[in-house]
C-alpha cells in the first residue's frame, strides 16, 4: 500500500495596505492584494483537485478492503465448522480403526502357529480369503484416516492463512483509514480556505480599493523624517475623548517600510555603529564604489546639477543628528539618484515621490556628511541600487517583493531590533526605531472628540458586526461604509442599527458590547495575523489584514490602521 504525503504550498496572505516607496498609494497595493487572492484561489483549488481524487481511490479501496475482511471473516468461519466437523469424523473414524488394528494384530499373532493347520484343511481357499479381507478392511480404513489427516492438515493451513491475510488487512485498513481521514481533514480545509478566499475576491471590489487608497492619502503621511511633523497619539497626549470604555487601533510604523530605516539608523548610530554597519543592515550590497562628482542631474523644475551638487540639497533628515546618520543618508540619496536616472540620464523630481530636494543648500552637518562621502554610493553587480528609505519602519525591514512591488536582490526581510522579538513590549523596548514619534501612532482623528481617535464600545462593535455580515454576504458590502459620509456606491448605507438586524436575518449573532480584545502577530515578519474578540456574543477571531480593511472602510472621519503590525488598545 503506497503511502499519500500530502504537500500543499499554499500562498501565505495578508492584506498589505502599503504605499508606493515615495507616496501613498494604497490602490495599486490592493490590486496586487486582489490578484494575489485569485492566484491562491486557482493555486488552491488546482492543488485540492488531485487530493479529491486520491480520496476517493481511497475510499473505494477502504470499501474493498472492508469487502474483503467480511469475506475472510466468513471463509474463518466456514473453515473453522470444517475443521470441527473433520476434527469429529477423524475422532470417530480413528476409534474404528484401533479397533481394527487391534483386532488385525491380534488376529496375526496366531497366524504363525495355526498357518500350517490353515494350509491344510478343508476350508483354505475360504481361510485366505476371510484373512485378506480382513487386511484389505484395515489397509482401507487406514487411508481413509490418512486422508482425513490430510483433509485436517490442509483446512488448518488455509484457516491460517486467512487469518493471516485477515491481520495484514486490518493493518492496511487502519492504515488507509488514518491516509483518507488526513486527506479528508486536508481537503476540508482547503475548501474553507478557498471560500474564505472567494469572500476576500468578493468583498475587495474596485470601489473600495479607491476609497481604501483616498483614505490613506487624506492623511498626508510623509515618507520624511524631516517634514512628517509628529504623531498625535493619545496615549502619550492625554486627551481624553469624553467617553469610556473606549478603543483605538495603533500602527507600528508609518506606510513604507522598504531599504533604510531613518530613525532606525538614528538608534544604531547612538549605539555606536558607522554609516557602513548602518546601511548594510537595510540593504544587500556588494561593496562602495566612487562614482564621477560630475555626472549632472537633471531636477525637473530646478535645472540641472552635479551629482554632489544635487545631493547638497536633499532633506530627508534632521541635520542635528548623529553624523554617521547623515553620511549613511548621503549615499542612500546618492545611490537613489543614480537608479532612478540611470545615471543622469533622466529626470528626476522634487518632491517625495523621488526625494525632497530644495533649491538652497541644507548646509551644516549634512553638507559636511556629504563631502565627506563625496561620490561614495552602494553598488550590485557594478551598478548603483535603488536605495529606497522612508523614516520609520516599526520594528522591521521589507524586501520590495514582499509588500507587492518587484522583487529587488538589494532589498531584504528582516527584524531591525536589538535581540529577538516575542511580544509587543518586546518590540517597544528593543526596536531600533523606538524613540521615532510615528514609532507607535493611532491615525487619525475626531474633533467633536478633542481630537481623538478613539471609538466608542458601540462603533467598534459596528465594525466587528458588519465584517462579520460581509463575510456572510459578501453582497451587503456596498452598504456597509462608513456612515459619517455619503455612500460611495450611490445606495444607502446601513447604520449600526440596520447592520445588526441584517446580519440576524442571516443568522448570525451581532456585538452591542466588546469586552476584550486580543491580537495575535507574527513577531518573524511583522505582521497582526488575528483579532480576537469577546463580547455579548461570545468569542470570534478574524484575519489581521480582513479585520484592517473593514476598520478602515468602517471607521469615521479618517481614522484607520496603516500599516500590517498593528495593536488595539482599549481603555
């Protein structure tokens, strides 16, 4: 009996509301989200198919085995009344024949002393044919014992045999069973996973990707460590919003989060590491390589200088920061301006979707970090790398290929912590980035709410009951917008009131009240994996990326989550 394995890769799926390296632009991310999704789902479905298969070949193979064991059982039990019933006849038979034997020896021993009177009477011919007779009958009574043994001895082996056959059977049963009920177990949760997929596909409409990405931009996040200004979070403001118990979602980190980390190389230059270890912590580079201070780049909208010139007058950093900060930012802007004009041969822009330049010379400390890594940039292979950075990443580095843009040999994946990361407190304490303002934000805000971004037990509970409604009916997706604005679809949008007797007229058992809530993340790669959440109607878990979307196509005003590792705080 072969053994099944079953291996299925399946596509690991969050829902990765990033920007583009440079602005906010959630929509084009969603849209990789939504093929991702169909990808998986084919994936899925193309690699359940062929388990299916194998499951019913199990199946009519346990029904054969089952057929047959019932069929052994009988041929056990019909061998073994034979062999009662030849056991009985041999018992019987061999009484006989000692009986014989005994008469036939006994009879033989006076031959010897009566042979010659026998030969010499009246009556020989009749003598020898009563004592041959009397042989014969016990020569025949003999073979028919020994085939009776015979009979016996071949009944025993065949018996045997069957229960032989009858263990291995048992055996392969137990064994067959074990390979259809994992198959099943398997194919059971595949299926589950392609509808929760057919779900995601459903509910990520064209719509809502536009107004997921309208939203994130409305708040004007920067890229810049320089001009993103600070994070209003209410846990380190002390607003209070005027209500309680209350809930907020805070994001680690701002929406980019690929190459260098700039508060992160502020962390590790105070822990006293150079430009070199900075940088090589962020991106995969074969070594630095002097490039031609001369070669002009072209800034739309401001001329054209040289490479040195040009760098001069970027702001992306604080200049009172450490100096080793700063000559890690010259090259990574040095090296960014040579990728994305191939060496001067193109334009490039002004704002943060290339690099914040200025007319003026930054001067200071950043020009002096300049000079002094005059022409210094990151290569692969010979050519400069597209050095992306932004100012904080929240604990964690991210290859390009991993949030949905193209994959990068420069880029990477990993943990940008002293130490190893088990727990929220223990990326607060040992992120390198920690002492960054947007390190750990809730965005957004209210003001008829002393502009807060807190929300009431009951809107959170809205939220949890109108993901729950669209996971059942992905068609009620269109009413289930926020409700402080105009339905975007041009129906009616359904209030806390309307969604909850909606998702009770299809069964299911909406929140007035949220106790508690829980999140579980993948501290690895960064990312909320599940929300948990108890209230009046019990316990239920979502998906970290799902539960994301719906908080900010629900949540009023422009408050929302912005990132993929993300807490909820509930006082």
């Amino acid at each position: 009996m072969r053994k099944i394995f079953l291996s299925i890769t399946l596509f690991t799926f969050y829902f990765l509301l990033f920007t583009s390296p440079i602005h906010a632009d959630e929509l084009s991310d969603i849209e990789k989200q939504l093929g991702d999704l169909k990808r998986a789902l084919q994936q899925s479905i193309a690699a359940t198919t062929p388990l299916e298969k194998d499951l019913n070949k199990l199946k009519s193979q346990l029904d054969a085995i089952k057929n047959r064991t019932i069929t052994i059982e009988k041929e056990v039990i019909k061998r073994g009344k034979e062999l009662d019933e030849g056991a009985s006849i041999l018992a019987a038979q061999q009484e006989v024949l000692e009986k014989k034997v005994r008469n036939y020896y006994k009879n033989s021993l006076h031959y010897g002393p009566f042979l010659l009177q026998l030969l010499l009477g009246k009556n020989l011919d009749l003598s020898i044919r009563e004592f041959g007779y009397q042989k014969k009958v016990v020569n025949t009574d003999r073979d028919t014992i020994v085939k009776i043994v015979l009979y016996i001895t071949d009944l025993e082996e065949k018996k045997r045999i069957l229960e032989s056959e009858k263990s291995r059977l048992v055996a392969i049963k137990a064994e067959t069973d074990k390979q259809a009920s994992f198959l099943d177990q398997e194919i059971k949760g595949a299926k589950a996973y392609q509808s929760n997929l057919s779900s995601q596909i459903a509910t990520l409409t064209a719509r809502q990707q536009n107004i997921l990405a309208q939203r994130l931009s409305s708040l004007h996040i920067s890229r810049s460590a320089s001009s993103l200004g600070r994070c209003d979070s209410d846990l380190t403001n002390g607003r209070d919003p005027g209500f309680s118990p209350r809930f907020a979602a805070f994001t680690y980190g701002v929406p980019n989060r690929v190459g260098l980390n700039q508060w992160g190389a502020y962390g590790r230059a105070k822990q006293g590491q150079g430009f070199d270890a900075i940088l090589r912590s962020y991106y995969n580079f074969d070594d630095f390589q002097n490039f031609d201070v001369n070669i002009q780049i072209n800034v739309e909208g401001h001329g054209t200088f040289n490479l040195e010139d040009y760098v001069k007058r970027i702001y992306e950093v604080p200049g009172d920061w450490p100096s080793e900060v700063l000559k890690a930012q010259a090259i990574a802007a040095r090296s960014y301006a040579l990728a994305y004009t191939n060496n001067g041969s193109g334009p490039i822009c002004a704002t943060e979707s290339c690099q914040v330049f200025k007319p003026d010379p930054k001067g200071g400390a950043w020009e002096q970090a300049v000079n002094d890594t005059s022409g210094k940039v990151m290569v692969q292979g010979g050519k400069p790398i597209k050095a992306w950075y932004s100012s904080t990443h929240g604990g964690y580095v991210f290859d390009s290929g991993s949030i949905g843009w193209n994959s990068t040999s420069w880029t990477k994946n990993a943990t940008d912590t002293q130490g190893s990361v088990s727990s929220f407190s223990d990326l607060t304490n040992n992120s390198f980035d920690k002492e960054s303002p947007w390190f750990y934000c809730d965005w957004g805000s209210r003001s008829e709410y002393n502009k807060t971004a807190w929300l009431k037990g009951e809107e959170f509970a809205d939220i949890v009951n109108i993901l729950m409604l669209v996971k059942i009916d992905s068609g009620t997706a269109e009413h289930l917008y926020q409700t402080d604005k105009p339905n975007p679809a041009g129906t009616d949008t359904w209030d806390k009131d309307r969604a909850k007797q909606e998702l009770k007229n299809r069964g299911g058992n909406p929140y007035n009240n949220i106790s508690n809530i829980t999140i579980s993340a993948d501290f690895g790669s960064g990312r909320t994996t599940t929300v948990n959440v108890d209230g009046d109607a019990g316990g239920n878990t979502f998906d970290g990326g799902e539960f994301k979307n719906y908080f900010n196509l629900r949540a009023p005003a422009n408050i929302q989550i912005v990132g993929p590792l993300y807490n909820i705080e509930r006082r």
